[in-house]
C-alpha cells in the first residue's frame, strides 16, 4: 500500500456515513420552525385555559338584565341565543365576550354606558327568553335570598296614569349606592347645565315629556337645573331615591341623594349622572 493510501484512514465496517453540517439556512430555518411550533402549542393551552377565566373573574359581579335567576342558575340557564339583546329597546343587554370563559355570550348590562330604564313597559327580555334564566317569578323550588325580594311590585313612573302601573319582576337587580359623596353635585349644593354625558355619550332614555314609546340619545336632551337632580329625576321607579337635606339645617342648598327600598337596581341613576367617574352606582346583586 502507498503512503498516500495510508493517510487515508479506513472506515469501519457497517458504521453509519457521517452527515455532512447543515448550512447556516438551514440552521436558522429550523430554529424558526422550532419558535413557531412553540407559539403554537402556547397558543392552543392558552386557549384551552379561557374557559377557566370565571374562576379569575368570579370576584367581578355582572349587572342582570330584570328577572334573572341567581348567578348559578342563571349560567346554567342561559343557553346565550341573545333573544333578550334583540328586543331591548335601548340596548342595554349586552353578550359576554371571551374573558368571561364559560360566561362567553352570556347577557349582561353595563350601567354606566347603557341602562335598563325600562322603555319596553312588559319588560320584554323576560317574555323573551326560551329557557327561563330570565323570570317574572322563581319557580317555588328556588329560594330567594333575602333582601331580594321587592316588597311590593315596582310602580313604573311612565304608567302611573295606566290601569295597571306596576312591573311584573318581583327581585330586584341589585341596588343603587352613593358611592362617592363628595363628588355629588347635590351634596356641594351645585347645579347642572348641558349635556349629562357630553356629545360623544350614545346612551339612551325614555323621556316624558319627548316621546312615550321612543327612547331618544340622552345628549339630545340637555339640562338646566339649579340643583343638580338628575338621578331622581330620571328614576324610572316611583318612590326608589329621593333627595334630602344633607345634613341638619342644610336647608334645600345641599342636599344628598337617599336610596329606598323600591330601587330594584336599573342603574338609571349611574347612566345619568354627569360627574366623571359617577357619584352614585349600582351594586349588582346586591339586596336591601
């Protein structure tokens, strides 16, 4: 054998060939290969979990629409079809998005941008609704908490010339609560001119005096009170808040709002108060 074939060295019987190293591209087109099955595979598990949110955000209460069962039963109720949204009159109801997990699509009213005040009269999510997540009256097999229960059937201000004035919804949604007095233009003796929302606001009401049975956006329907009233102005229930004297001898110039029992938590009074973050909210599923 020649030297040259001896600096050659032998390979062993049966052993593999070696692979010859992968090019620069090809290094870097499988670690991006890699990166994306990872963002993959995190993306799948993280969607998996959405349905586990409700455990995260069981501490934030949702607003009802009027007549719904307690929460429990309301979820395993609700078959989210979105009956009660298509026949809200103002739009108040509105469907659950994806941070809810298992309450995805479920109904639910944001006061502040958007309340219940009751335009449809018959309350027309209840008479809606296929499953009975939404009732006039619990079935007797269901408890109500107390504190729930209404003592007597709510008047409805638009009807009190009508032969039969009252709501037919028997619990309350929650209850109205001066959640920041000092912030209360009626505690501080002031009044109100303009807008109660400003132009941008897409609210809507029903007004008296404007239309019955057609409720139009509350920017078209400017104020100009001495002492800002509004939250009791509006109220849709007769007799649910009333303004008195914030303190003795305070006379008229300063006055507070003060909740009663009828409030059945309609968040009229959030939506319609002008100062920012509102001075009166309602606490959902809260009892008197």
């Amino acid at each position: 054998m020649g030297e040259a074939d001896k600096s050659v060295p032998e390979q062993a019987a049966g052993a593999p060939a070696k692979k010859p190293p992968l090019s620069q591209a090809r290094r870097q087109a499988a670690r991006r290969r890699f990166i994306r099955s990872a963002l993959l595979a995190t993306g799948v598990i993280g969607f998996s979990l959405l349905g586990y949110l409700p455990v995260v955000y069981a501490k934030r209460p949702r607003l009802r629409p009027p007549g719904a069962l307690d929460e429990k039963d309301f979820l395993a109720s609700c078959i989210k079809c979105g009956q009660c949204v298509q026949v809200c009159p103002v739009r108040a109801i509105r469907l659950a998005d994806l941070d809810e997990g298992f309450g995805v699509g479920v109904p639910y009213i944001d006061a502040r941008e958007q309340a219940c005040d009751f335009s449809c009269d018959a309350v027309q999510c209840v008479l809606a609704c296929p499953t009975g997540a939404l009732v006039y009256r619990k079935p007797v097999f269901m408890p109500v908490r107390e504190g729930a229960r209404l003592a007597k059937p709510p008047i409805l201000r638009a009807k009190e010339k009508d032969p039969e004035p009252t709501l037919e919804i028997r619990e309350r949604m929650g209850v109205a609560k001066l959640v920041r007095p000092e912030a209360c233009l009626a505690m501080q003796g002031k009044g109100f001119k303009g807008q109660a929302r400003g132009a941008d606001f897409k609210g809507r009401m029903r007004y008296m005096d404007v239309d019955r049975w057609k409720p139009i956006p509350v920017r078209e329907h400017p104020y100009n009170v001495d002492l800002c009233d509004l939250c009791v102005r509006e109220c849709p229930i007769q007799g649910a808040i009333s303004l008195e004297p914030a303190e003795p001898g305070a006379g008229s110039s300063r006055m507070t709002p003060v909740v009663h029992e009828p409030c059945v938590g309609c968040g009229v009074c959030e939506m319609i108060c002008p100062v920012e973050p509102t001075a009166i909210a309602v606490e959902e599923r809260a009892v008197w």
